[in-house]
C-alpha cells in the first residue's frame, strides 16, 4: 500500500495555497496530484468535501492570501482540510484543526 494514501496532515498554518487559483480548482488539482488523474469523478468527489466543509458557497471564490483578497481565514482553513481530506485517506492528522473556525 502506498504510504501517501494511508494518512495526510494539514499543517497549523495556511500559507501553502496558490491564492489566485479558486477554492474549487485548489481541491481539484489536490485530488489530481495525490489520487491520480482518471481514478474516480474527481468532480463528484470534490462537489461533495465541498459540501461537507460548508464550501460550496465560495467554490468559485479565489483562496486568496494575506496580499489577496479571498475567502474568510475559516474557510481558507477549511480549504486547508479539503485538500488533504480529498484524497481518499485513511487517517487525518492535524496541528490546530479548529484554529481560525468560527463557532458557526
């Protein structure tokens, strides 16, 4: 079994996203780099992490950073989740998962 597929871990900080891409492209291109291209509908799959993490809302907002205007520090943190969650992992490990969520 590959080793990457077993686990992934979403690190305390969100400085990793390329802030112009949109929140759905990030997930897509997450799921393409660690599932492989063609092995599911990365479509559906990722329609539903986006539900799941309360992002369908934003899926066409850029991510954004400090410089770029995007989506809230919650849902960039969420994005942060999604892209590790994506890929069909057994096990998700995380630094300060609920850092920068709101209550909501």
């Amino acid at each position: 079994m590959n080793p990457s597929l077993c686990f992934s871990f979403v690190p305390e900080s969100d400085l990793h996203h390329i802030p112009t891409m949109t929140v759905w492209d990030t997930l897509e291109f997450a799921y393409n780099c660690k599932a492989g291209y063609g092995t599911r509908d990365p479509a559906a799959h990722v329609t539903h992490i986006l539900q799941v993490l309360g992002l369908l809302h934003v899926s066409k907002s850029i991510v954004g950073n400090d410089l770029i205007r995007g989506v809230s520090g919650g849902e960039r943190r969420r994005v942060s989740i999604g892209e590790m969650w994506v890929s069909h992992v057994k096990l998700l490990l995380a630094d300060h998962l609920t850092d920068g969520l709101d209550s909501a």
